[in-house]
C-alpha cells in the first residue's frame, strides 16, 4: 500500500469523527486534534477506525506518537502489508 493509498484511508477515517471539517485542506504537519477540533475519545475512535480497516494494531502506548496525518502514515508505512 503506498502513501497516497493510506493519506485516502486516513482522511475517510478523520471525516468519520469529524464530519463537518474540511479535512482535505489538512496539512500534512498539523495536529489532528487541535486543527479538527476533537476531543481524545474521537481521536481514539479514528485509530480504532483505522485499526479496523487496515487490520493493524495500535497499542494504546503509541496513541500520543500519532498526532498529524504525516506520523499516522509513517506509523502505519512500516506495519501495512
């Protein structure tokens, strides 16, 4: 799966917690939380969606590594098949 593949998944999955953000206009660097206004239980329920749709596991430990779109795909990059 290349990057562009994950920006796709990652962005659907952001737009289920936080439907009414225009989260295409995301950049790459900003803070999830901060620019989509979510609170840390949508924050978890996005990398729940996530876990779901790509089938990788995301330990509860590395939650606060994944705060803009750029760290979830290079998170992900090294555990997607």
């Amino acid at each position: 799966m290349n990057q562009n593949e994950l920006k796709d998944i990652i962005l659907k999955g952001l737009k289920q917690v936080a439907p009414n953000a225009n989260v295409e206009e995301l950049g790459m660097d900003e803070n999830l939380r901060d620019a989509l206004d979510i609170d840390s239980f949508d924050h978890l329920n996005f990398l729940i969606a996530i876990d779901e749709k790509l089938g990788v596991n995301i330990p509860e430990k590395d939650y606060g590594k994944l705060n803009t779109v750029a760290e979830v795909i290079n998170y992900l990059n090294v555990r997607v098949a």
